[in-house]
C-alpha cells in the first residue's frame, strides 16, 4: 500500500508572505495596495484548512466548482460574517441558481446561454454578483472563454441582449508562454469596452499580472500549499 501524498498546510506566514509580494509588486507599478483584491483559491481544500487563513485575516476566497463550495462555504460565512466567495471555475448553466445564490463574484462568463441563464437568476434572485467574461487568450480549444476578435461582441451582447452588468475581465495565459502579452491584451480589451476589472494572475505569475493592471488575483498553492 503506497502512502497518500504529503498536504502541505496553510499558515499564516504564507498568507503574509503572499501580502508582502502583492504590496512590493504594487509599489514598484506605483499603485496603492488597496487597487489589487487577493482572491485565496481554496479549492479541493476543507474547511478545517480554511479556518486558518480566515483568522490570519483574509476574507475573499475563490472556487471552482459550485457543488463544491456549497458542501463548506454556508457553515463557514455563517461563522464568519463579511467574507466574500468568487467562483473562478466553469460554470455549467444549469448551476446558475445556486451560482447566483451562493457567490459574490463569477469569474467565467462565457457564453450566451451561461448569460441568460445568470440573467433570469439575477432577476429572480434579486442578487448581483460581481460578473467577469472570461477571455480565451491564447485561443486554446482545451480552455474555455472568448477569442479576444469576439470579445467586443460578446460584451455588447451581455449588456443589450441579457441586460447584465459586467464588471470586468478575466484570463488565464497558456502555460508555456510568458504571461505579460496575455495581461497585456486582457487589459488592452476591458479599457476599450470601459471595463475596470481585471481578474489575472495566479501563484506563479501575480505580481507581473498586477504589474498589467489586475484589480484581483487568484493565489491558491502559495497560500494553501500544494495537495
């Protein structure tokens, strides 16, 4: 019988440690610290590893998928009030109910259907969370997102055609290229369509992102450690 791989454990310190690197990253971009959300990705991480890293003091956490943070995220923001959820995964369009209900932010709209979907549920629901349209870059058939040619289109669409509030950009760059030329391009997209948000960067590649203009970045493994 093999032994089961070793879980790294958040600490406070790695917490610290990823705020030290978002406020120099800031400084150098001469930004204020306050221009940049830390989204803690927390995913496929319990509750009990979660609980750490709120009482270090971070409050805004992303997810993947939605089952899965309806298993730990209520008992939690219920324990815990002012914390806010993103959901920085796919979202299927029959998830859009609990999506709207559960989360304060969707990072992953991609698509018309997704889009009326999230419209009905937001009319019915009376909840606004904050919306980013993915885009796809670096065009990869294996991602999911917009084509940066279709993005102008797209955006036009969710505001006329679904009545939806956009409020910002969200990318993930392939993983064998540099990632300055995707920021670049994410942000080249959301100032012409006069978008102020920009969801970019993650573990490996956050301080460039914000060196672009990311107004969140999603940190999981330099926090949480890696499962």
């Amino acid at each position: 019988m093999t032994d089961a791989p070793a879980v790294t454990p958040p600490s406070p310190s790695a917490l610290a440690a990823v705020e030290q690197e978002i406020l120099r990253a800031c400084h150098d971009a001469e930004r204020e610290r306050s221009s940049v959300t830390l989204i803690a990705v927390s995913k496929t991480f319990a509750a009990e590893a979660i609980e750490p890293v709120i009482t270090a003091g971070q409050r805004v956490f992303g997810e993947n998928r939605v089952q899965e943070a309806k298993g730990k995220w209520p008992a939690l923001m219920a324990a815990h009030p002012g914390l806010s959820l993103h959901l920085i995964g796919p979202l299927q369009s029959n998830k859009a109910k609990e999506a709207v209900a559960l989360f304060d932010a969707i990072h992953s709209v991609d698509r018309a259907s997704l889009c009326a979907a999230l419209a009905k549920e937001i009319a019915a629901q009376g909840r606004h969370p904050q919306l980013f349209v993915q885009i796809n870059t670096g065009e990869e058939p294996q991602k999911a997102g917009i084509a940066p040619g279709e993005a102008d289109a797209f955006l036009a669409a969710c505001r006329k055609d679904h009545g939806l509030e956009i409020s910002g950009l969200m990318c993930i760059p392939p993983v064998d290229e540099a990632p300055g030329p995707h920021f670049a391009l994410t942000a080249k997209i959301a100032a012409r369509n006069g978008l102020a948000n920009l969801s970019m960067g993650m573990s490996a590649d956050f301080a460039t992102a914000i060196q672009f203009g990311a107004t969140h970045v999603r940190v999981g493994s330099a926090i949480f450690g890696h499962r």
